[in-house]
C-alpha cells in the first residue's frame, strides 16, 4: 500500500489532524447550508409579499436576528479556535520515552537519512527512504543543509519547515504497516517537485533485520563484472560526492549508497529502483532531473554494464 493523503491517517499524529479537517469540513458545511438556506427563504419571502405586508416591529425583529447571527459567528469561530490551539498543542508535544531517534536532513533536492545511535557503531545514514517500526514513536530532528524545505508526509503527520541553521524536532508514530509517500512542501528550486521520499512502515521484526542490514558494509564484489564495476566505480568522479562503506568512497554531499540496491527508488521517490533506470539515471541525470548536482558521466557500455552489476550488489 501507497499513500499520499492527509484524509487516511495511518499514525496517531496524522489522525490529530485529518479529525481537526473534518471537524472543520462539517462546522462549515453546516454554516453554509444555514447561510444559503436563509438567503433563499428571505429571498422567496420578499417576493410573495407586498410593501403594506410589512409587520410593526419587523425592523426590531430584524435587528435580533443579526445580533443573534454575530454571536453565533463568534461562538463557532470560538470553537473552531480551541479546536485547533488543542489539536496544534498535541502534535507539538515533546515525544514519548523510548522514542526511535532520526534525523532528516533536506538537500536539493533530495533526503539524507541519519540513524544515530549513542553507539557509533551502531549509527547509519541512509537517503529518501525511512524505516520505522509501526507502533514507536519516532523522533525527528529536521535539518536543512542549504533552503528552505519542508518535510511532509500527510499519512503521518503534517508538515515541518527545515529552516537553514534552525534545527527542529518532531515526532510521529505509524500505527499500521505500509509504505508512505512524502513530499518536499515548500519551493526549493527546480526539482522541488521531484524531493520525494518514503517511509516504509513495518513490523519490529522486519525493522529490526532492516537495521542489521544497513549496519553491515557494502559486501565485497564477487564476480569478476562486479570487480570490475568496483573498479569503474573508484576510478569515476562518483566516490568524491558518495559514500560506500567499506570502500575508500567516502563523500558526503551525495545520497549514501552503501545499500543502494536495497532501496525502492531513485533520485528521491523520481525513478522506481530498477536496472534501466539506474543506467539511464548515470548516463544523464539532467535528462532526468534537470538542475540536479549530478554531472552526466560518459563511459563505455562495457563499463556501464560492470558498473550497474555492481551497484546492484549493494544490498
Ligand atoms: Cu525541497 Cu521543495
């Protein structure tokens, strides 16, 4: 299962929410309907009528009415406020204890990921996929290594502005499995529509073997195409941007790729995670996602093949 929407909340934050909508959704239906109802009847009263119809006292009368409309206006705008200052308060509420700790990091135009763990050994960075296990809170702490975007995943909660130098923190828990589409919500440039990502809600045994997986290093190559993939791998621009641990690539301005293999997409939620498009996205990532930070890379086909054979030896 896949979603993208506020009004199927999958966590208890998210559910904060989409009950806030529809309290509001029903006051306002409710006031429209009373709103178009009395300008029909008044406007079907006045034309079966004629001018020395008009009641003593009429004007009196008409005058309560208003008043009593204002003070009714100023009682749901009332209500609808509480609702909303109650609703605001208990999604900002700090985390519960035993909180599954992360922090997402937002780059253009894609996700760093970052497990850490008091343990150093036990700390990983991933990109635009998460994992959380359904039934813990997690806490999030947003960060944004250049603009301004905001991190959005309407299933399970609303959005959080990663403000440049303002770290902030919230939290969230998925109280069912499934996997959830999330959307960078602010304009961040070009390919702010392509910052996707997805949280894969699972359970804590899955979530668990998920964990040891990505703590483990890069397996060495085993065939000899693989090798040589490593070995074009090493020898492109590639390990200047992107990290393969295990491996002397160690750059960090790029998604982490120590298990690029195992992830559902490419190029933050824009490609599903297959062999075409991979190749495609490294022979010309701005065909793709044009104004992207990766350069095109020119090779041979034979290199390509390696190269491909080896990244998908990345789990
Ligand atoms: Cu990042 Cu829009």
């Amino acid at each position: 299962m896949k979603g993208l929407s506020a009004l199927d909340a999958a966590g208890v934050q998210a559910a904060r929410i989409e009950d806030l909508w529809w309290i509001f959704f029903w006051v306002c239906a409710a006031v429209f309907v009373l709103v178009i109802g009395s300008l029909l009847a008044a406007v079907f009263r006045r034309r079966n009528r004629s001018d020395d119809d008009v009641r003593p006292g009429g004007e009196r009368r008409m005058a309560r009415v208003v008043a009593g409309a204002t003070a009714l206006s100023a009682v749901i705008l009332l209500g609808l406020l509480v609702v909303s200052v109650a609703t605001g308060s208990a999604v900002g509420s700090p985390s519960p204890a035993g909180a599954l700790k992360l922090e997402v990091i937002g780059h253009q135009w894609w996700w760093e990921v970052r497990y850490d763990d008091p343990v150093p050994s036990r700390s990983f960075t991933t990109a635009n996929e998460i994992h959380i296990p359904v039934g813990r809170p997690v806490h999030i702490v947003t960060r944004s290594s250049d603009v301004i975007h905001s991190f959005w995943v309407p299933n399970l909660h609303g959005k959080r502005d990663l403000i440049p130098g303002h770290p902030s923190e919230i939290w969230l828990r998925a109280d069912r499995p499934g996997v959830w589409r999330g959307q960078c919500a602010e304009f961040c440039g070009h390919q702010h529509a392509n910052m996707g990502l997805e949280v894969v809600a699972e359970s804590p045994e899955q979530f668990q073997a998920w964990t040891a997986a990505q703590l483990r290093p890069a397996p060495p190559p085993r065939t000899p195409l693989a090798r040589r993939g490593q070995e074009v791998f090493l020898s492109l621009p590639c390990p200047t941007c992107h990290t393969v641990a295990g491996t002397p690539a160690g750059g960090k301005t790029a998604p982490d790729l120590s298990h690029l293999a195992s992830r559902r997409t490419l190029a933050a939620g824009t490609l599903p995670n297959t062999r075409g498009h991979l190749g495609g996205w490294i022979l010309d990532p701005q065909n793709v996602k044009p104004g992207n930070k990766m350069p095109p890379i020119a090779m041979e086909s034979e290199d390509l093949l390696a190269l491909l054979e080896y990244l998908e030896t990345l789990r």
